[in-house]
C-alpha cells in the first residue's frame, strides 16, 4: 500500500502465469553441482522469456551470468556447445559466441580446447550466496560506512542476552564434564520447545522435537531425508530464497502457487497438488516472506486438507511467526488439523528472527519416528549441535513472552520509519503494509529489480532483488525486498541512496555483477 491503494496484484499473477507455463513443461528450474554436462533445452528452459523472445549476445550473457550467481546453474558444469544452443534458442551461432567470450572475459566462463566450456565465478568473487557483513559492507570509495538491506534479521536483543548469557555461565561446566554429543538436541532445550508449541495450542511431547543449527538447516534436513533428485516439489512464489537454493540443490522439480498482495492462489494450489502428487510442500503462511502476507485459516484447512489427499509432506516455516505486529499470533498451522490428521506436517522455527541470527538454534516439529529418521541423516552431517548456543537459546525462549512486546514495539517504530522515508524519496513506488513480518515487498513500477540492485551496490547499499525470490527466471523483475530492521537513520539513508540511483538520468537496464545474498 502506497498512501492506503493495493497495487499491481492482477500484474504478479500474469506474470508468473506467463512464465511458468512458458518454462515448467520442458526441465527442472536449477542444475547442481552433481550434474557435470548441461543440456542445451536445460539451458533454455532455465532462460527468461524476454530472452528466449529475441536472443542478443549481450541479453543472453546477461542472463547466463544471472543463472550462475543465483546457484540455479551451479557451477563447474559444463555448458552445452555454442552450435547446439543456438539451435535450441533459434539464435544464430554468433549470438551465442558472442555470449560466451563475454562471460569468458568477465571470469564466468572458462573453456579448454577438446573439454568445453564451464562455469566458474572471478577471481576475488565470494561464494554463489554470500557475502560479507561488515561494518563498512558496500562501503563507498570515499569510506562512507554500506548498509546492508538484504539480511531480514535485527542485532541482538542485549538485555536479554546478557541476561541469558548470565544464566548459562554457571551451568557449563556440568556440561563440560560430558562427552557433549546431543544429536537430538538438549533434552531441557527440546522439553521447551514442546512446551513453548503446546501453549500455542498444538500439544507436544519432547520426543517430537530435533534440536538443529538453524531453520535453514532444519529445511535441509527434511528435504534430505524425504525427497530423491527428480522429485516433484512445490511451493510458493515468491518465497525465501534460501529455501529454494535447497531445493535446487537437491535436484528437486519445483512447481510453484502464486502469492501476490491479494494473499494464496488456493484454488491453484489445490489443482498442482492433486495434478502432480508433489513428493513435499513448502509454506511460509504466517507473515510471508517476502510478501508479508498473513494466511488465513480457512486457506489453512483447505491446505492441509489437500497435502493429506495426495500423500505430501507439509514443511510449514514458522520462522517469522512471532513477528506479529499488527494481529494476534497465529496459531501452529498443524494445530487445525483433526487428531492424527497432522501427522504429514513438519514444522520448522528459530530464534534467528525473534531474537538473533548470530545464535544458530532451530527445530523441527513432526512424529517421534520421524524425528528419529531425521537425527539419523543430522549425525551424517555435523554430528550435533553448538552446546553453548542451546544452553544460551533456554532461557530466551522461556522469556520469549516477556521479551518480545519490546522487540515488536521496536519493529512497529522502524516500519513506520521505512513507510515514510519511501514516502519522501521514492513517492511513485507502492506496497502493501504486511501485518506483521520483518520486511515490505516494494512494487518499482518497471522491471529493473536486478539493475536497481547493481547500481544500489555501487552506492553502498546491499539489497534483496525481487527475482532473488521467484521459481521461475525472469519473475518478480519490478520487485525489491526491503526490510525495516536496521535504526530508522539507516533505513532512511539507505532508501534516499536506493532512490538516488532509480533516478539517476541513466536509464536501468538488466546487468548483474556479484552474487545475492539474503536472510
């Protein structure tokens, strides 16, 4: 909402319709790492519609070089010859040579006679999905200080830390004095979290929690555990974007249902689950991320209704659930079902948004055998958590209702603080206002998303471009995720500078220099 209207809700959908009825039918959306050779029709399915339209050397580099920095081609995979994709695009060869030699020059391809040619990043460029967050991140040559728009997280809460901290000092060394393998997690931590998910209304027992490093990792786990590459998936579009990297990886086919400012699809939702039997679902219905949207129940029992018909398991992220702002918090979506009738529903949380990234500490709800099969694959993994990190994350979460109206008063303060500094500075852009969640989901008007980001970087300002969060390429292009969790100072100059370069006299046009990364 911009001065109170809803915009550009019928636009989302057609523009997701377009695409994911132009690409779905022909490959999956991503191609990881354990495929070494890239088919030239994998290729172009994974291509932007406007692209496939009319192929230029420099659109086709440009959205190469996009596919790799969002991992959905990986890399040190070997490209399709220049003769067979430009077959495959209806190119000439040209076009597609010409590609090429720009990525090799840019350091995002490498070619070896007689071996082909293969992905790789430049030299000096971070990981595919990272970045580093420092004090001076993005920062100007002049030495002004970056701010850092992608990360949907605010610092720690210090009271309640050090209070927390205080606590488990005196505690450690018992702790110390074991072996300090806790696969499933520390049993006070895990007794809890059951707990803290039977007071909201869904009753359960110690048994039913895993302990993880993260709902990220809780994520992973479950896909790890439930699905087989090739597999049928899906979710919601947009969606977090790191869930989605999870899926890529795991060589998932991910089938999307629209979210838009009107809230869920449902009837498209129900049609792909009982279309395609999708091995597992993913939802994030309570303060959506990154639309901010809030799901309501009658979509929720239709949901669950649908995923136990067809036999789908339902992941539900409640990351964001106890940033409830404007609404009451909503109740565990698993706590609508009949009895029994939830056992096909993962719930997945952390303290990461309510309290601190920086303190790695998730779970995961489901059945006892479940949680049992889940460690099983956890062991393989890192054996067990940070001892240290859930001895701290006990008496947050325990205190969890008597620290959060702070924390939310604080968010209610910094959203009104982005709400005017858009207002002043960038008047022709539009939103929604969320009722609750970390972020506001930016209509620009144009499909510049990517190109607004670039120059926004080159002016110290980090920022999460909408078709970071999209299924399909291409989408989401006139979105920007911006979040109100940095002091209303910082959020005001980090708007004025992400204006500045919308405005500037030079016009935007699709470029991509450096991987995306986002929380």
């Amino acid at each position: 909402m911009a001065n109170g209207r809803v915009v550009h809700t019928v636009a989302d959908r057609a523009v997701h319709g377009a695409v994911h009825r132009a690409v779905h039918s022909v490959a999956p959306r991503a191609v990881p790492a354990a495929d070494t050779t890239l088919g030239s029709r994998q290729v172009a399915a994974m291509l932007p519609a406007q692209v496939l339209a009319r192929p230029g050397y420099r659109s086709l580099a440009d959205a190469l070089r996009t596919l790799i920095l969002d991992g959905r081609i990986a890399l040190h995979v070997r490209l399709p010859a220049e003769r067979e994709l430009a077959e495959a695009l209806g190119a000439s060869r040209a076009t597609v040579t010409g590609a090429y030699d720009l990525l090799r020059g840019s350091g995002y391809l490498r070619s070896r006679r007689g071996s082909g040619t293969w992905t790789e990043l430049p030299e000096g460029h971070g990981p595919v999905g990272a970045h580093l967050p420092t004090a001076g991140s993005g920062a100007r040559a002049g030495g002004e200080a970056g701010i850092d728009l992608a990360i949907a997280a605010m610092g720690a809460p210090e009271d309640s830390l050090a209070e927390a901290l205080a606590w488990a000092v005196p505690r450690l060394p018992a702790l110390a004095r074991s072996p300090g393998y806790h696969p499933f997690g520390l049993p006070d931590l895990r007794a809890a979290v059951a707990d803290r998910f039977t007071r909201r209304g869904l009753p359960t027992r110690p048994e039913q929690i895993l302990v993880t490093a993260g709902a990220q990792q809780a994520f992973a786990l479950v896909v790890s555990l439930l699905c087989r590459p090739g597999d049928r998936v899906l979710t919601e579009s947009p969606t977090y974007a790191n869930a989605l990297d999870a899926l890529r990886h795991a060589r998932l086919r991910t089938g999307s249902v629209p979210v838009s400012d009107a809230g869920w699809d449902m009837e498209t939702a129900e049609s792909a689950l009982h279309r395609t039997l999708p091995r597992l679902a993913y939802t994030i219905p309570d303060f959506h991320n990154p639309t901010g949207a809030l799901m309501p129940e009658e979509h929720r029992l239709r949901l669950l209704s649908a995923t136990r018909a067809t036999g789908t398991w339902l992941v539900v992220d409640e990351t964001i659930a106890d940033i409830a702002l404007d609404v009451p918090a909503p109740a565990p979506l698993a706590s609508l079902a009949p009895r029994s009738g939830a056992d096909h529903v993962i719930t997945i949380g952390s303290l990461s948004k309510s309290h601190w990234g920086g303190l790695r500490v998730g779970w995961i709800r489901a059945t006892a055998r479940l949680v049992n099969e889940l460690t099983a694959v956890r062991v393989s993994a890192d054996m067990t958590g940070s001892v240290l990190d859930q001895v701290v994350a006990l008496p947050l979460l325990e205190g969890l209702d008597r620290h959060l109206p702070r924390r939310l008063a604080e968010l209610r303060v910094r959203r009104a603080a982005l709400v005017g500094s858009l207002e002043r500075h960038a008047p022709e852009w539009s939103w929604r206002l969320p009722p609750g969640g970390l972020s506001l989901w930016v209509d620009l008007r144009e499909p510049v998303s990517s190109a607004l980001a670039e120059r926004a970087a080159a002016a110290g300002v980090h920022i999460g471009r909408g078709a970071r969060f999209g299924v399909d390429p291409g989408t989401f292009e006139h979105r920007l995720r911006i979040p109100y969790t940095l002091p209303p100072d910082r959020l005001d100059e980090g708007v004025r500078r992400l204006a500045a370069a919308f405005h500037d006299g030079v016009p935007l046009a699709p470029a991509v220099e450096r991987p995306y990364w986002v929380a």
